[in-house]
C-alpha cells in the first residue's frame, strides 16, 4: 500500500501530524508515520480497520461518530499477547503455588495442586475451569491489592515464557500495538476487556500497551475493607470471584463500566463472541475481528481442538456475522517487538 492510498484513507487532522512529524523524523519513523500499520501486510484485514476509522471520523459522513462515543475493546490473551501453553495468569498462579507450599508444605497434599506444583498439566486441565479457579482462588487471596498488584509487577519482571525465554510482556503482539496506537489518534477511547483478572492486568497495562488501569475490565476477584491497627485502610483479597468477564459476561462488563457499546472489536476465542455480537449488532459501522492462531513457526497454531482459547463457534459464526479472521501468518508481517 503506498503512503497516498493510505493517507487517503485518514482524516485531515490525521495527515497535518502526519505532514509535520515527517519533515522531522528519520526514515525509520517516517515510514511508521505513513503507514500507520507497517506490521501488517496490505490486504482485506487492514483496509477493513482504515475504511471503519475513515467513515467514523471523518466530519459530515453519514457514519461519523462523535469523539465520546468512540469506543474499541480488545481481549488481552491470545489477542494482545501469547496466550499459549497456558493464560500467563495460571503460570503466574503456579509459581506462586509453588513458593506458598515451600512455606506451607500441606498445600503440596491437595491432589491438584500436587498436580500443578510437580508440572503435571494435564491433570490440572483434566479439572477444567473449576480446577483452575481453585488454584487462583489459593494463589490471588489472603493478601491486600496492593500487595498483591507488587507481587505480580515483581513476578513478571523475571519470569520467562518456556518456548520463547523471554518475558511475558515482550511477547505482545506488534501489530496490535499498532491498531491501539492509530485508534487513539484518532480520538477512539481504547478499552481491554479481558477474561483474566482485572487487577493482574491492570499490573502491566500502562507500560505494557498503554492502556491506563481505568481502562481494563476483567474478571474480579470479591474483595472487602478493612481498618488495620495503625489507622490505615486496605482492599483485602478474598478466595471467591465477584464478576467473571467472559462469554455473556463481557458485554455486562462493558456496559458497567465503560457504559457505550463499542464501535470496533478484536477478540481471539470463542470468550470473545458475545462482545463482537454486542459490538457488530450496534446501529451505524461497527467492525469485529478474531485474531487467528495459524502460525506454528513464529507462534502458534491451533483453533477448534485445544484447551486454551478455543476458537469453534466464533468460526462458524464468523462469516455470517460478518467478523473478519485475522490471520497471523497472512496478515502479519512481524508479530512480535523486536528486542
């Protein structure tokens, strides 16, 4: 795609920044400057993201979209960063069993965390959600939010994907970074709705995508206030959830507290097929996407048949809802930062 196409496709504001950031910047930055999108390989995926930004933005169109009602929701795992062998958040939870039952030894006795601390994973998936939930309901309570979002800041600071050997959050997704960052120049609001944990996102978000903490809503974990001895007051984490965001649950999360139905989607997994429903079915443009894991060579590939971000239904109803696959393998050029 050459820079006029491209520049052809956003809105005048967009190409008087574009115009001055060039007559400054090197030819690296310049490049990224006209083409917003330079992770992404010219095709149906990327115009379809310029075409939905040109007619929501731009001033006496039809479809155009007031700055306040510009929403766009991203799902984190599998869409935002790797979400294979397992969500980042149950590796998370498994390292800290595994410290907890070094202090306390009769964790160690309970067969499925037995199962998690000696690395026997398919015993722990053999237990399914409810296996899981029991593993970060020991994991995630007993403690402060505060102390708890420093214990993850501290985790992820050192912790290392088993394939890649590199941290966590380096293994986001380029191209999406990319969408996030044209999104919000162009006046989009950008949300993450994720079915992890609210506040274990929330750890690395700004830094990570640049995404504020009153920007992600998750699954919350009940939570009670407490007066200490010296005066001071805390949020106490308990072993229960209050909310689950996932499923039916997004779209009940984004009216909570975001409170508009969003203009543009991304999702990766059958968890996200109800928010691309709730986004796509909205009156005016609207635009739903799946991420779709079909690069075994530079990440991973799987879809139908696998325990982490199954992607079954939200394929079959894909073409008739009109949500688009993004193919990693097709539409990517880079998928991870280099670094």
């Amino acid at each position: 795609m050459t820079a006029r196409t491209i520049f052809g496709t956003l809105t005048r504001r967009t190409l008087a920044a574009a115009t001055l950031a060039l007559a400054a910047a090197p030819a690296a930055e310049a490049q990224a400057v006209r083409d917003p999108l330079p992770s992404w390989r010219d095709g149906p995926n990327k115009r379809a993201i310029f075409t939905l930004i040109r007619r929501t933005v731009r001033l006496g169109t039809p479809d155009h979209v007031p700055p306040e009602q510009r929403v766009a929701v991203f799902d984190n795992d599998g869409t935002l960063w790797v979400e294979q062998p397992l969500y980042t958040q149950f590796i998370f939870a498994i390292d800290r069993l595994r410290e907890m039952a070094q202090r306390d030894p009769a964790l160690a006795a309970h067969p499925l965390f037995k199962a998690a601390i000696d690395g026997d994973m398919r015993t722990v998936m053999a237990g399914g959600e409810r296996g899981l939930a029991e593993i970060v309901a020991v994991t995630h309570s007993g403690m402060s939010q505060d102390a708890f979002i420093g214990i993850v800041t501290q985790w992820l600071a050192t912790a290392r994907h088993p394939r890649f050997n590199r941290p966590f959050t380096q293994l986001i997704y380029q191209p999406m970074l990319e969408v996030m960052r044209l999104l919000r120049r162009e006046g989009f609001a950008v949300w993450i709705v994720t079915g992890g944990g609210q506040e274990f996102v929330r750890a690395f978000s700004g830094p990570t995508y640049g995404v504020g903490i009153d920007r992600v809503v998750g699954s919350v974990g009940k939570t009670e206030f407490r007066t200490l001895p010296d005066g001071k007051t805390e949020l106490f984490r308990l072993p229960s959830i209050e909310a689950v965001d996932d499923g039916p649950g997004k779209p009940v999360g984004i009216g909570r507290f975001i409170g508009r139905r969003p203009i543009i989607a991304f999702g990766n997994s059958d968890g996200d097929v109800e928010m691309l429903q709730y986004t796509t079915t909205g009156a005016g443009q609207r635009l739903g996407l799946f991420v779709h894991h079909d690069d075994a060579e530079r990440e991973y590939a799987y879809d139908r048949e696998t325990h982490i971000g199954k992607l079954d239904r939200g394929l079959t109803l894909a073409p008739t809802a009109g949500w688009r696959l993004i193919s990693m393998k097709n539409d990517w050029l880079r998928i991870f930062p280099s670094g």
